[in-house]
C-alpha cells in the first residue's frame, strides 16, 4: 500500500476516527468518574452522623471526645470541607481508595473479594433478560392479536415489578410452599436462581418493550418487503434480517442495564443474604465508611462506563448505517 494511494487514505482515515472516537469515550470516562467521586464525596456527608465513630466501632463505641478528636485529626476529618475534598480526588488520582473505617482493611481489597458475586449474578440476569426479551418479542409480533395483547401485558407488568416485591414472592412460591430452592443463598447453583430472577424479569419486560416496537417498525421495511418478494419465509425474514435490526437498540441499553441490575443488587444481595457490591454498599452507608462508599460507587461508575463502550462499539458493527455515517464525516 503506498502512502499517497486512496486505500492509504482510507486507512488513515479510519484511524483518525477511531483515534476521535477513543478520546471522546476517554474523556467522557474521566468526566463521569470525576463527577460521581464530586457527588459521593459531599452526599455522604449530609448523612447525619459522625464519620469518627464509624472508624471506632460505630455510634455504640461509646468513644470519649478526646478520642473522636483524635480521630478526627488523623483522619483529616477535622479540617475545612473543601480541603478534604480536595484530598480525597489527589488520594484518587493516585489510585488510593483507601482503608475502612469499619472493617479496617484497604478498600481495593475489599472491593476485589466482593465485586465477582455481583458481576457473575447481574451477568446472568442480563443473559436471563435478554433470551426472554428476544422470545417475547418474537411470539408476540407473530401475527396472532392474542399473542400481541398478552405478550403486551406479561411486558407492561413485569416492567413494572419493584425487586422487594418480587423477591418475596418468589421465596414464597419456590422456597416456603414448593420448597425447590433455598430462601437465601447457599453458595451454590440453586442459591443464585432467585436473585438471577429477580433481577432479570423487570429487565425483560423493559428489554421486550423496546425489542416489540422496533420489530414491528423493521418488518415493514422496504427491505423486508424486497424478502419477501424473492420468496424467502417469514421465519427466515424474522430470524436473518428483522430480529437483527430489532435488537440494537437493545444492544445500545445494555451498558445501562448492567448498571440497573448492579444498582439492584443492592436490594437483592440484603433479602437473599448474598455476599456481593450492592450488601456491601448497603452497610458502609449505614455505618458512614465513606472510603466504602467512594469505592463501589466509582467501580459501579467504571463498569458502567465500560460496558456503554462495549455496546456503542457492538452497535457500530452490528449497524452498516453507522458505519456508513462514520465514512461520510
């Protein structure tokens, strides 16, 4: 390929795209992360309560003043607010999350023995979601007005479904009358499938909402009528071209989703006793472990923004149109 060839235009072409488009989601990256320590930082504190009596066992340490001022002067908590913050991002951009208060172990650490029971669980609910979306959307787009009016409703409620509620309605059907799985989690196969359910379901009914509306819009498109008229079936249609085109916007959601189903967790991991971010999350907010909290949240942030790429870089290749406008600039 010679330098000035058009196919070497071409090449660097793209890299300066890709090039653009890297340093766009890496800005973006920063920006978020940078915000979200800003809004942690200062939220946790109008949480009424002493951070020095987290750090000495909690409100019930029954600490003297001359301790909690020590405290206080060796965690810097007795400086101006403002000078704390401004430590706080410096001990961040160092890649310093940080001890516990409560547990008095460094934060990464803590973070790193906790973070794969959560991500394996919302993984497995964003599965879940997915391959139930995708059979809703196809049985209730086949034709029949009854598919369509049940399979609009089995989405509208299940959308709707609170995770409280839902998680005890299935401990009470699988676990109290049928008794086919544990009412918390055993560490095994059958202690996940509730919580994977409970996450997944709402996530579904959303998921199939958007894959319904999109499919139907896709299969009168003119190039689906132009399948048809070279004779290909209906389920050749559905499943090569429409299903396809139907589920980029879904792909696009996805990064959101996982983000959904971590926030989740949180409710989830506390009814079925599961050790995960989301429990983890739950407690350091209510013992004011501001150095906990900071760290979920800003892996939460991460994984979120992670997958958001995944996804825009998924729907760029799974979508020539895109693509095609990505040329054109």
């Amino acid at each position: 390929m010679t330098p000035g060839s058009p196919a070497s235009k071409v090449e660097r072409s793209r890299s300066r795209r890709v090039s653009r488009w890297l340093l766009v989601q890496l800005g973006g990256a920063v920006f978020v992360l940078w915000a979200v320590a800003t809004l942690t930082f200062f939220a946790i504190r109008l949480i009424p309560g002493d951070p020095a009596e987290a750090v000495l066992g909690g409100p019930g340490s029954q600490a003297s003043q001359e301790t909690l001022d020590q405290v206080r002067r060796e965690y810097g908590l007795d400086l101006p607010l403002v000078t704390q913050y401004l430590q706080a991002l410096g001990r961040l951009l160092a890649g310093d999350l940080g001890s516990s208060y409560a547990l008095k172990v460094p934060v990464a650490d803590l973070l790193g023995a906790q973070i794969g029971g959560t991500l394996l669980l919302a993984l497995f609910a964003l599965a879940l979601a997915w391959l139930c979306a995708l059979a809703l959307s196809l049985w209730s787009t086949g034709g029949s007005r009854t598919a369509a009016s049940v399979g609009q409703g089995i989405e509208l409620t299940s959308a709707a479904l609170p995770h409280f509620w839902l998680a005890t309605v299935l401990i009470a059907i699988f676990s109290t009358t049928l008794g086919w799985l544990p009412p918390v989690s055993t560490g095994g196969a059958a202690g996940i499938i509730l919580p994977v359910l409970t996450l997944a379901i709402p996530l579904a009914g959303f998921l199939a909402q958007v894959m319904r509306e999109t499919l139907l819009d896709t299969l009168d498109a003119p190039f689906i009528v132009s399948a048809r008229a070279r004779g290909e079936s209906e389920r050749g249609i559905r499943l090569r071209h429409a299903l396809r085109h139907a589920s980029l916007p879904a792909i696009s959601l996805s990064g959101w989703a996982l983000g959904y189903l971590i926030s989740g967790a949180v409710v989830v991991e506390t009814i079925f006793a599961r050790p995960g971010l989301g429990r983890t999350l739950l407690q350091a907010v209510t013992l004011r472990d501001v150095p906990v909290v900071t760290g979920v949240v800003l892996l939460v942030a991460f994984v979120y923004i992670v997958m958001t790429i995944l996804t825009d870089a998924a729907s760029r290749l799974a979508d020539p149109r895109l693509r095609s406008a990505e040329t054109r600039r």
